[in-house]
C-alpha cells in the first residue's frame, strides 16, 4: 500500500504555549483517519500546516506522494460576495481549466471573436462536460438557486458550496476541518455516504460521532503534545484509549514504588559517591519524572441550578408567520410541559431559527398567540454566538452579568470559579474575547446561558465548534436538567441521547410531531420510503411476454420503460441535429453579438440535456 503523506517531527507553540512538539506520521493510500483532541490542541493548526497554510516551529517535514491531489476544507471560507454562487465554483474550476478560465473571461468581454474562438476551445477539448460536472455536484449538495449571490448565503449553504468545490477537484487526499458543522441531516448523510464509498485518502477533524464512527478506519488523538494512533473507528478507539491509559497508570504506579524505595536510599546514604553510585543518582531523578506524570486530564464541570419552574411553561394556539410569500409558521399549536426534551430537526432554511426566535420573544406572530408562565426564565444559546463589547476581557464580560452565580447544591459559585471550572485558568481572565479559539468563545457563551439559572434551555446548534469532551459534559448536564429543552442541532449522537421526541420541520410551515429518538425517526422514515418504492413497483405495468428481452441475465423493461427508451432516442436524435445547426451558424461568423451569446447558451442546454439523457439511455440498457 503506497505512502500518501510522510510527516516528520513538526512542532506548532503561540508564545509559551506548545500545542504540539516533534510528531510524525505515515499516512497511506485509502485511510480514513479522524483527529480528535479538546479545543486548543492544535488540530486545525495541524490540518493547516499539511495543506500548507501555516508552517512548523523549527522545521520538521511534510511530505505527500509526488503529484497526488490535495483538497483543503477549511473551517471558514473566502470567497467574493457578489459573485453569484455558480461564479464562484466556476472561478474555481476555472483555476483547474484553462478553457473554461477563457471561456468565461470572453463572455465577459463581449468580445464576438473571443467568444467564438473560446467556444471552439471548449468543444474541442470537452469542457461543456466540467460545466454540467458542476450543476450535477451543486445539484446533489441541493444547491438549486446557483445564482443566488455568496452573500447572501446562510452558514450551511455556504458550507456546501465549499463542498461542492472540494468534491469536484476530484483528489486523491481530502483534508477536512468539522465537514459537518452548519449542515443539515440530509447533507451530513449524503457526504457520509460519500465518503464511505469513495476510494479517496482522508484526514479530518469532527466532533460528530456518529460521522466519524462510519467513515474512518483510524483515529489519532493529540495527547499532552503527543500523538496517538488507533486503528478502528470512533467506539474501538475508545476501548483501547482506556486500555492505554491503564497501562500508562500501571507504570506509573509502578514507578512510584521504585520511587519511595530509591527515596528512601537517596536519604539514608553520604552524599560521596562512587561512579555507579552517581549513575543511581541520574536513574533517580530520570524515576523521579516518570513517576510524577499525571493522566488527569481537564474537563468542563457544569454546576449550576435550575430556577423552580410553574406548571405553565409557554402556550401556542394557532400561530402563523410569513416572511413576504414564504410561509415559516402554519397555524402552529402546542403546549410545552415541564421536563420535555424537544429536538428540531428539518432541511437548512426551512424556518428552525425562526420558530426558536418566536417561543423565546424575540419575533411575534403574525396571528395566533403565544403566552409564557410567569416563573418562566429562558437561557437562549444561539447561533450567532457570544455578544461582547469591543476589547472585553473574559472576565469583564461574566462579571457584567453576576459576580456569583447559584450552584447545584443551593450554594454560590463565584465568576472566577466558574471559569475554572470551564477551563479557563486565571491567565486567561484578561484575554480579549476576540482573540479567543471558535471553540474557546462557544465554550465562554455557554457559561454565560447557564451562570443565569434558566428553567427552559433553547440551544440552536450548540455541538458547533466544542470539541467531543466537552460535548460528553454537556449531555450529561442535559440529562440532568430539571427544566424543559428545545434543541435544534444536526448533530445525530447529540439529539439521540439528550431529547425524547421531535418537531420535524416540512415545507410550508407544517410541523410534525414524532415521539422517539432521531435514529427511530430516519429508521421510520427509511421504513416508509422503502414502502412506498415497492407500492410503485408492484403498481408499474409490465412489458407483456412476448415482448421481452432474451437475454435472461438483464432485468426486464417495463411497458412504460420501454416507450421511455424510444422516445430517448428519439430525443437524442433531434438533440444532435439541432446541435449541429447551431454550430454551424456560429462558424459562419455572420451573426450578431446578442445571436451568438443565445447561440452559446443553447448549445450549453444542449449538451446538458444529452448527458442527461445519454445517463438515463444507459441505465435503461443495463
């Protein structure tokens, strides 16, 4: 199996802080390899100095096979916000391809001769083909409105577009920073089963377990600066994690043992010494850091009470809501009860935030009503994040809410405890908010939703950027909390173990009501879908005896596949003559610029439309 990437000794500190000293790894062809660490190990810095954006402290080497391909996704991506979307990917492409480059600089120019010329250019070397490669890539990541302007894209629409551009590099070694984060459930299963069927090497880092647990082969984790590798997925890692860490504390308390005796002989013999008596000495102190490793390793420690809640929580009767046309909310009504645990699952757009913004107050109905308890107190965790005064310090901004908040047991906890406890240690208590890691600033906003003591939890995607251990805490947090929960998250593994039922968000403002976990539900839904397919085939006319195939190994056409596969070649045919008419027009050179411009677009229709059909011809043939 062939080397894909060689990296040796590479090291990465910010001042005095080393995230990771002197690693090295072999990566070969067809892994599928996860990074896990807590946030502000060094990960995505890891990530950045394999895709080469970053470099390593006092040298070290990367090295990939010569001339493999390798795609970057990065956490956050650049782009020009008044390109439209197919713009973008084509400005992408078009770095790949010359052609297509020229092709697109001609129609800007307006220049009849240029484009002429570049249309030729792009026949004669099949780049119509990379073109229809991008609407069908665009199209599976359900990206419909390719005009639409970058800038105007959600997080998640964004973030598929990135995909979209990853995917059609076609590389060997896809490097990949939280895939998963902003997508919905849909868009998280396709590029899961995508992955896992595509023969490509890979290295990413997400905190969505059940992803990792299907996709990779392999995990590393950076420990204490080091790096470990496991081979298995997620749920085989953290057996032999376990395992590794009872043999790394069988040897330390091993070591401590040696220790008090070598101690004990340290003080009991004159400090004269022979040469072998002062080689004992050097073993003893060499014994000495062996023994004083600690395995303790940090967490978020949630302590913090729940306010008493009343018997009314929040009342929805008949709630409606329109944004212009569009329908988010059709006469929606619910009682909310107290200790329900409520996820919210549905495609990207289609009006989560929205109904969050509606129980929580900060929108109003355009009809119906919504009433709150009087004892009702929400914590609200958004998706836009922590807000903070310009060049507020961590502690600045949990001081302006409380110098102390009520713990669990009845008690109070103060703001700098709380921090600790949050695992931000007293150096960090003057650092400016703004320059604080993705993860370190989710970390901080979730103390300042909980520090309040709210009765009703409302957390819009809360998994973004925290790292898997701390996501361990929360859920255990969750599970104990004696409130009422509203979850929106796409992360699967999170909505399994803390909610106990589903509002699932269709078109139109309807939503449903399903009682059970997530996995039930696409068990349900799987189930269901499965239903309907053999109720169309047992529904679908079958071509009449006499008028079947031979050859016993194919699978029979229908009547109405039959008809089908004539009128495509009907079709296909009819497609081809009117290709040619147009060519030919266009190389007569006579017609004007607006001509040519319709001409190019057609001809464009066209060869989608063949490929299309010629996909469809195939398949009926198989």
């Amino acid at each position: 199996m062939a080397s894909y990437l060689q990296v040796d000794n590479i090291s990465k500190s910010y001042g005095d802080r080393t995230l990771f000293s002197n690693i090295s790894f072999n990566i070969n062809e067809g892994d599928k390899i996860a990074l896990v660490a807590p946030n502000g190990t060094g990960k995505s810095s890891l990530l950045k100095i394999l895709a080469g954006i970053e470099h390593s402290d006092r040298g070290g080497e990367v090295k990939f096979m010569k001339d493999i391909r390798v795609a970057f996704l990065d956490q956050t991506m650049s782009f020009n916000p008044q390109h439209t979307v197919f713009e973008h990917v084509y400005h992408t492409m078009g770095g790949l391809s010359p052609e297509i480059g020229e092709y697109e600089a001609a129609l800007s120019s307006g220049d009849s001769k240029r484009i002429e010329r570049a249309i030729a250019t792009m026949d004669a070397s099949g780049s119509w083909s990379i073109e229809q490669n991008i609407r069908q890539v665009l199209s599976s990541l359900k990206i419909e409105r390719t005009q639409q302007l970058m800038g105007k894209l959600s997080g998640g629409e964004a973030k598929r577009v990135a995909l979209a551009c990853m995917m059609l590099q076609n590389a060997e070694f896809l490097i990949m920073d939280e895939p998963t984060n902003h997508l919905d459930i849909d868009i998280i299963e396709y590029l899961e089963a995508y992955l896992q069927r595509s023969r490509c090497t890979l290295l990413m880092v997400t905190h969505d377990r059940y992803f990792l647990d299907r996709v990779c082969n392999t995990i590393m984790e950076i420990d204490r600066g080091k790096l470990y590798t496991y081979r298995g997925n997620y749920t085989e890692y953290l057996a032999k994690r376990e395992e590794r860490y009872e043999n790394m504390q069988a040897e330390i308390d091993k070591s401590r043992n040696l220790l008090r005796r070598e101690l004990e002989w340290i003080r009991s013999t004159p400090q004269a010494r022979t040469g072998k008596a002062r080689y004992r000495i050097n073993a003893f102190y060499d014994l000495k850091d062996r023994a004083s490793v600690s395995l303790r390793t940090d967490s978020v420690e949630i302590d913090v009470a729940t306010s008493r809640l009343g018997r009314k929580i929040i009342d929805c009767e008949d709630v409606c809501l329109k944004f212009g046309e569009r329908t988010m909310l059709d006469g929606f009504s619910y009682k909310f009860t107290r200790g329900e645990r409520i996820g919210i699952v549905g495609r990207n757009g289609v009006g989560k935030t929205t109904f969050l913004n509606l129980i929580s107050g900060g929108l109003e109905p355009d009809s119906g009503s919504i009433e709150r308890g009087e004892t009702l107190r929400i914590g609200y965790y958004s998706q836009r994040g922590i807000s903070f005064k310009s060049g507020q310090t961590v502690l600045e901004c949990v001081q302006d809410i409380a110098e102390v908040a009520k713990s669990s047991d009845g008690g109070t906890i103060s703001a700098t405890a709380l921090l600790n406890r949050f695992l931000f240690p007293h150096e960090t208590f003057n650092k400016r908010i703004d320059i604080l890691s993705g993860g370190e600033q989710r970390r901080l906003y979730l103390l300042t939703v909980l520090m309040r003591n709210p009765n009703m939890l409302i957390l819009d995607e809360p998994t973004n950027d925290l790292d898997i251990m701390t996501l361990n805490v929360l859920e255990e947090y969750l599970h104990e909390f004696k409130g009422s929960l509203i979850i929106v998250s796409h992360d699967r593994y999170f909505l399994d173990k803390t909610v106990d039922h589903l509002f699932v968000f269709e078109s139109e403002g309807r939503i449903k009501d399903f009682v059970g976990q997530y996995s039930e539900y696409r068990e349900f839904m799987k189930e269901r879908e499965e239903a309907e397919r053999s109720q169309q085939r047992a529904t679908t006319p079958q071509k009449p005896q006499q008028q079947r195939s031979h050859d016993r190994s194919k699978r029979k056409l229908s009547f109405k596949e039959q008809r089908e596969l004539e009128s495509i070649e009907r079709e296909l045919s009819e497609l081809g003559e009117e290709r040619s008419a147009l060519e030919a027009e266009l190389n007569a050179g006579d017609a004007d610029y607006s001509r040519l411009t319709d001409i190019s677009k057609r001809i464009e229709e066209i060869i989608a439309l063949i490929d299309e059909k010629e996909m469809r011809w195939l398949e009926l043939n198989e």
